[in-house]
C-alpha cells in the first residue's frame, strides 16, 4: 500500500499534478497515475482534481492507493436502454443499482463496462475508465445520461453543462411536506470532514444551485421536480436533507427504506442542442416500476 503525502516545491510551479507524481514515484507509468488522479486516489489539497491541473507552490498532494496495475475495462453485457443514438452520442436510460464507471473498488459490471460492448466508437476525453461518459448518476439514482462517441461531441455536450444550456431534471419522493409550492437552493458543497464518501454543505468548496417544484403533496411525503443549475456530487440528495426532506430510500442522507434497494430519484427529462447541427433535443425516461409503485401505494393508503 503507498499511502503519503508531500508539498509542492518551487521548481514544479505550474506544472501539471500527474507530471509531479510521476516524477515523485517515477516507478509509476502515466496512464497508471491519470487513473489513480481520476479515482481520486491522489488529491490535490485535499481534493479530486483532473491528471492536468496545474499545481502552485506548497499545494498538498495526498495519496493512497494499494500497489498493483492500471485497472482495464473489459466489455461485458450489461442491462440497459439506449434510448437514442446517432454517430455522435447516445442518450442512456440507467437502471438503479448500476455504478456508471470503475474504479479500484469496483472493477467490473458498470455502464462502462456495458457500454463497450454496446457501442463501437466512445470518446476519449475521461480516460480509460470513463469512455464517453459526460456527467455520472449516482449508483442507486435511475435514470438518462449522455454518452459521447467522439471528442467533438463529448466537448459540446460538456460545454453545455457549464454553461447551463443543457438542463436536466429530476423526479423525486421526499419525505415530509413541503411548505413552498417552488424554491431555489443555493450553497457550497465539499467533502464532509467525517465521512469523505459523503458532501456536505459548507461556507467553501463548490458553489451548488438547484430549483425545486412541488408536483404533488402526500399525507407524509411529496412528490417533487428538481431542476439542476450546477452539477455537484450528491447535490438534490444533500439540499433535500438540508431542507428537513430526505429523499425516500436514501440511506445515506436520510433513513433508508427495507422494502427499497436504494433513494427513489431519476433523472427523468434531458435536454440539449446536438452538437453537429445545433437542433433542440429532448428526451425522458418514465418511472422505474418500483418507484411507479411506491407513488401508488401513497395515493392509496392514508399512511404514506
């Protein structure tokens, strides 16, 4: 196991990080360390950040990662819709459950993995272990994600998302009434200092905005649209906590649910212009069953 950490000396001022390291652990191949940079492996004050990140003098590199070779991805036939495709992109329906790319917990049985068995051309931008893969959905949180095929389109669509032309929406089942038929959140967000698997608001980190509109109103739950305004790991799922809503099912910001394998949120509408020829795309994806269930079973029992 390399587990350390070191400061950045003058002389590799405005260098990129996955340089630095190299020539700290030159034992390492590069493409080993881009995917230790991408897993998060090695941090950057603290933080994950890009292989190309320039570093400044005394930034903190961190790292820990056990001693063996670069994870491949292998393609293997995984479960999913491919709602729509075209030689520049695909659009992605993600059942609950499925993590979207590996890493060194988990080496096998992702999106990634399914897709390279699905679709022949993937853009390279993220790396070997994120082929095509444009934004990420949480393992338990369904629903539509692009899929670029080649860089043109993977800088379009990644474009898009910073410069909130691409807009995503989400379904959720909270729990509690809200008292506000609509609202925006707007925080920080960055890792919590007692668990570094989850995020937590904060007075630093990353700035985080999400629109919310209440759909419908049950006895002890409701029903509720979340419009995504910037893209921060776990973002709807920490702003429902932070408004006293936990989402459904959601263990790790909530109270989880025996009879659920996860949260009950989906992205369920995505929209954005094609990156070849500048047309409106929109797309959705229904439900899942067990959530379509769980909304039945609050319109029929007093209780829910």
């Amino acid at each position: 196991m390399k587990d350390g950490q070191f400061l950045i000396k003058e002389e590799d001022l405005n260098k990129r990080l996955d340089n630095v390291f190299l020539s700290f652990m030159p034992s390492l191949t590069r493409s080993h360390i881009k995917t230790l940079i991408e897993n998060g492996d090695i941090l950057l004050n603290g933080k994950k950040v890009k292989a190309g990140e320039k570093v400044k003098q005394n930034d903190e590199v961190k790292y820990h990662f056990e001693e063996n070779k670069p994870l491949m991805v292998e393609p293997e036939d995984i479960d999913f819709e491919i709602v729509y495709q075209d030689s520049d992109l695909a659009v992605i329906n993600k059942p609950q459950g499925l993590v979207v790319h590996p890493c060194l917990s988990t080496k096998s049985g992702t999106l990634v993995n399914g897709l390279l068995a699905k679709i022949k051309d993937l853009s390279g931008i993220n790396g070997i272990l994120r082929p095509g893969i444009v934004h990420r959905l949480d393992k338990n949180t369904s629903g539509l994600l692009l899929v670029a095929k080649n860089d043109f389109a993977h800088n379009s669509l990644e474009q898009q998302i910073q410069n909130k032309t691409c807009h995503r929406y989400y379904l959720a089942l909270c729990e509690g009434v809200f008292g506000k038929d609509e609202g925006r959140v707007q925080t920080y967000l960055e890792r919590s200092k007692s668990n570094r698997k989850k995020m937590a608001v904060s007075n630093k980190g990353k700035e985080a905005i999400t629109d919310y509109k209440v759909v419908k109103r049950y006895k002890n739950k409701t029903l509720v649209e979340f419009a995504l305004q910037t893209g921060r790991t776990h973002q709807i799922r920490v702003h429902c906590q932070m408004l006293g809503h936990p989402i459904v099912g959601d263990d790790v910001y909530g109270h989880g649910d025996k009879n659920l394998a996860g949260q009950l949120l989906h992205a369920y509408k995505i929209s954005f212009k094609h990156p070849r020829d500048n047309r409106e795309m929109t797309f959705s994806a229904p439900l899942p069953k067990y959530f379509e269930s769980y909304i039945e079973k609050c319109e029929k029992s007093s209780n829910c």
